[in-house]
C-alpha cells in the first residue's frame, strides 16, 4: 500500500497528500501524518469534519487551525487504539 505525507494549509484550509512532489514546509503547509495511507487520509478527514452539518466544503465550514487538525489526528489515534483493545476496527466498505 502507497503511503504519503499529509500536510494542512490552515490558510487554504486544505489537507494535502504528498507524494514527495513537494518539499517539507512549503507554501504554507505543515507535516501532520508521515506514511499516511489513502483509507488513513479519508478517515482523518471525515474525523475532522465530524460536526460539520453540510460537509467540509461548503460556506458553513468552520475555520480550522493547525492546532485543531493536529488535535483530531491525536484524538482519532486514541479512539482507534482503544477500539484495538477491544479488537474492533475500521474498515473501508469496498
């Protein structure tokens, strides 16, 4: 499986995955996730965008710093391990 680094603009609001494209830093993102899956990325997004009534793209959207993101991340991470503990876990539908 192909993995990324994902990086956040907070002021594109924008999550990326580069695939080393790009240097480290640049244009305004930060590293959030090294080897970042593509399932690993959609669940850090839908994580992220949990409250959001209309979806992450619309004018309701909130603002969402570095600090925030690097949050959920953590957060999504604690959630998963427990859910190890208990021996769920998540599973894209194919």
């Amino acid at each position: 499986m192909r993995t990324y680094r994902l990086e956040y603009s907070e002021k594109q609001q924008w999550l990326r995955m580069d695939n080393g494209n790009h240097p480290e830093m640049t244009n305004g993102f930060v590293v959030i996730k090294d080897n970042c899956t593509d399932e690993e990325c959609q669940l850090i997004e839908c994580f992220l965008y949990r409250n959001e009534t209309h979806g992450p793209l619309t004018e309701n959207k909130s603002h969402y710093t570095t600090v925030d993101v690097l949050r959920a991340v953590n957060e999504l991470n604690d959630f998963r391990k427990h859910l190890k503990e208990y021996n769920f876990k998540i599973q894209k539908i194919k």
